[in-house]
C-alpha cells in the first residue's frame, strides 16, 4: 500500500512537474484578411502562416469588444465586455487607463497563484503603475512595454518601462523615426523572458503593438521599392516585422525543447483600424471575407479576428474551424488546462476551450455579449447564427443570420420581432450595471479627465518627456 501511495504521489509529482505554458499573443488592430492563411497575397506572413497550419485556424474567433483597453480586460479577466471592469478606453491623466480593481480575479493572479512565472510585454492599458491597475499588482511578475496607450501612439518612444522603472531610449523624439525601434527592445525581452523560465511553468501575455498607429516601422524591408504610398509600405513592413517576431519565438521554444508543453494562442483584438474604402483596406483587400465593418464597430468585421492555436502534439494539425469562440473563454481553458484550484472570488462569463482546441467540439452556451462605450453603448449579441446589433441605446435593434448572410446586409428585424425581444433580453441581462460604464455613455467627469489627458500627451510630445529618474537603455543591467 506504502509503495502504490508512493508511486502515485511521484505520478503525480510529474504531472504537477509538467503543466503546460500558455503564451497568448494578442496583436492590435490586425485584420483577419492581413494573414497570408486568411488569403492576404501582398503582405508576406511566412512564419504566422506556418504556426497557423502546424496547429488549428478559427474562422469565427471573436476579441473581446473593438477597442484595445477593454479587449485586454475582457482576456485579462475571463469577463465578457458587460461585466469586465475595463469596458472602454477611458483615459486617464497623468499616464495610463482606467485601472482594473483590486478585488478582480485576473489570469495573471490565477497563474502565479499555480505557481506560474507569469509576465506581460508590450501594451498594458489597465491602469498606470500607482494604482490598482498596475500590471505587477494584478499577478504579473515581469511587464516590459507601454503602460499607456496613448503613450504607444509612437514606436520610437523617449521611454518605456521595465517593470515599473522607467528606461530612457536615447535618440527616440516620441514622434517620427528615431534610433530605437520600441517593438525591437519589447521582442528580446519576451525572448529573454522565456529563456529564463524554460524550466518553470509560465504563462505569458504578449500584447504586442503593430499594426496598430502610428504606422511607424524601422525597416521597410522587402517593402521599400514598392509602388505603394508610404503609410501602405509601413503597414505591410509592421504585419512582416509580427511574422518575423513570432517565427523567432517559435524558433526559441523548439530550441529550448518545450513546444509540445507551450500553447499559443494568436488573436487580434479588434477589427481593421481602417475603413475598406482607404489606402491600406482597398490595396490589401482586408474586408476580402465580405465581414461588414471594422475596429469601433458590432458588426463581424470589427468582432471577428485572424485567430489560431498551436501546441505540437496537442492541437491538431492543419485544422480550420468555423464554430464561434471569445476572448472571454481563454481563462477557463487556463484553469482547465492547468488543472489548478483558481484562488477565492474568480469567475468567469467563458467556457473551458480545452477539448475544442484539441479536435473536439466547440463548448455549447447560450449566448455571446459585447458593449461598445463610445458615446452611449452600442451592444451585440449572437446565439446560434443569429446575431443581434444595437448601436446605441436609443437605436432600433438589427437582427442577421449569420449562416446565409455573414455580411450583415439584410436586417431581419422588421419580420422576425421574436428575436429582436430574445435579443432585447439578452441585451438587459448580459449588461451588467456599473456606475463607471453608464449606458448613457460617459459622465461629464470622465470626459473632462479624459481631455486633460490628451493634453498631457501633447504637452509631454513637445516637450520629449522623459520620467524623472529614468536610466538611459545603455546603462541598463544585461538581465
Ligand atoms: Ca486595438
């Protein structure tokens, strides 16, 4: 009896010694058509396309509302965009975003609780170092990136931070092209970051920046003698430049022998910043999936990302899925996979994708959710293949079947008033109340904190701001 305890408690020491990684990579602003898997033929994407086809592509990938601070929350805390405490861009002055609470149960704390090395690089947007929104009081160990994002408007910053210590980039104006490339200084971290913790069980969060504006790159690489407009052959050079950095972190893995322990999960978190009908959606097709609309939008084309998951051995091999899925779900699927006891107050609006990833079906529900705060709220919803639209809260409610008509062009509302009184319930139900997210949109307080934060921004541009006590990038420590 003595030696079965024994060899199970070593069974089960080995299985505890083997928890899988999980490296989420959520670039911003990407459009699904950017991909060469998703049939973009000018932007060249090798590596992303050969992640893609080693594991499974989703079709219906949904973020978790179309801008980028809320989209981080919603992941960060496995609540969809009605109940996260992170629902708009709200800006906040000095520097940073309205902060996640204290009390909110995050994936960063689920994994350390576990015993994970748990990190995040490149843009935060949950709240500035000072509050309860800082990245290493919400479970994170080790940030490198922007905390703000109005700060990440500029790819050759005058600074960034490292943890909470705020490094100096010589040569960078905060505008235009400088010497140090912010995404360069970003990727050798992460890099750095997974060769430190090869051993132990991590979970990394990558929010990397490009595409997103300003389109500034430090190399236009195979772009430069293209017949394009500048701005086209800086998109295409920032798309390239995410190829490259994930191929590198692919390489790193298999070097350090863990790919068949690390999963990744690629997303972009929100739509195209761009209309169709502008320089980079025309010349690069991205609404070529016939999706209505893009970034700041409820319809798919602002809702549904390029999307796939990669875990060798794991997730099976050249798998395109058209079932639906959220950001939302990603927590319970950490939990699941994991198989740890996530700490007092943790819940979830997700289900567990762990068997879908695997080759299974995707996890059955009632319904999806988001809220848009932008002006009063807009909300969507789907269940099953309708989907509902109401662009603000004073405006009639859309209904589509997504099965024949994924394009959103033929509103159903008029002739089907049942599922516009689904949708009306759904749209009540999901919609948590929050003084701080009135539906109403934002109060008087928040817009004026707001403008007195951009104007900080453009006073710190001019000026070229830089931290009091920031040490310069040549004189920082080697790690
Ligand atoms: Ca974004």
């Amino acid at each position: 009896m003595k030696y079965i305890l024994l060899i199970l408690s070593l069974i089960s020491v080995s299985f505890a010694a083997k928890k899988p990684n999980f490296i989420f990579v959520l670039s911003d602003d990407i459009a699904q058509g950017d991909l060469g898997v998703y049939g973009q033929e000018l932007i060249k994407t090798p590596r992303l396309d050969q992640i893609a086809n080693e594991g499974t592509r989703y079709m219906q990938a949904y973020c978790g509302t179309s801008v980028c601070a809320p989209c981080r929350s919603v992941f960060f805390t496995g609540l969809h965009s009605g109940r996260c405490p992170v629902r708009g861009n709200r800006e906040m002055a000095p520097e940073g975003q309205w902060p996640i609470p204290a009390n909110t149960v995050t994936i960063g704390e689920v994994a350390k609780n576990a015993g994970y090395a748990t990190s995040t690089f490149g843009k935060w947007g949950m709240g500035f170092f000072t509050t309860s929104g800082s990245p290493l009081k919400q479970g994170i160990d080790r940030f490198f990136g922007y905390n703000c994002q109005r700060h990440a408007h500029s790819y050759f910053p005058t600074y960034l931070w490292d943890n909470d210590q705020p490094i100096a980039l010589p040569g960078n104006k905060g505008k235009g092209i400088g010497k140090t490339y912010a995404q360069e200084l970003i990727q050798n971290e992460a890099i750095k970051w997974v060769k430190q913790n090869a051993k132990n069980p991590f979970m990394m969060f990558y929010a990397i920046t490009l595409p997103h504006g300003a389109h500034e790159i430090d190399d236009l690489g195979i772009y430069k003698n293209k017949p394009w407009t500048k701005l086209q052959k800086s998109y295409a050079a920032q798309v390239t430049r995410i190829d490259s950095d994930m191929g590198e972190l692919v390489d790193t893995l298999r070097e350090l022998g863990i790919e068949k322990d690390t999963l990744i999960v690629f997303t972009g978190d929100n739509g195209s910043s761009f209309n169709p009908q502008s320089e980079i959606g025309k010349l690069f097709k991205q609404n070529a999936n016939g999706l209505r609309g893009y970034k700041r939008g409820m319809y798919e084309g602002a809702l549904r990302q390029a999307a796939f998951a990669w875990w060798p051995g794991t997730i099976p091999v050249g798998r395109v899925d058209q079932s639906p899925w959220a950001l939302w779900d990603l927590m319970p699927t950490f939990v699941e996979m994991t198989g740890i006891t996530p700490p007092e107050g943790y819940q979830t609006d997700g289900h567990s994708l762990l068997s879908y990833l695997k080759g299974g079906n995707a996890p059955n529900r009632d319904y999806f959710y988001w809220e848009l705060h932008k002006g009063t709220v807009a909300q969507a919803a789907r269940w099953g293949d309708w989907k509902a639209v109401r662009n603000g809260i004073k405006k009639p409610i859309e209904i589509y079947n997504l099965a024949q008509d994924s394009g959103e062009k033929n509103n159903l509302a008029g002739r089907r008033p049942e599922l516009v009184k689904r949708a009306a319930k759904i749209f009540e139900e999901a919609h948590q109340v929050d003084p701080e997210w009135p539906l109403s949109g934002p109060t008087q307080g928040q817009i004026d904190e707001a403008k007195k934060a951009w104007e900080i921004k453009r006073k710190r541009d001019k000026e070229g701001y830089v931290p009091e006590g920031a040490t310069p990038l040549s004189k920082t420590p080697v790690k």
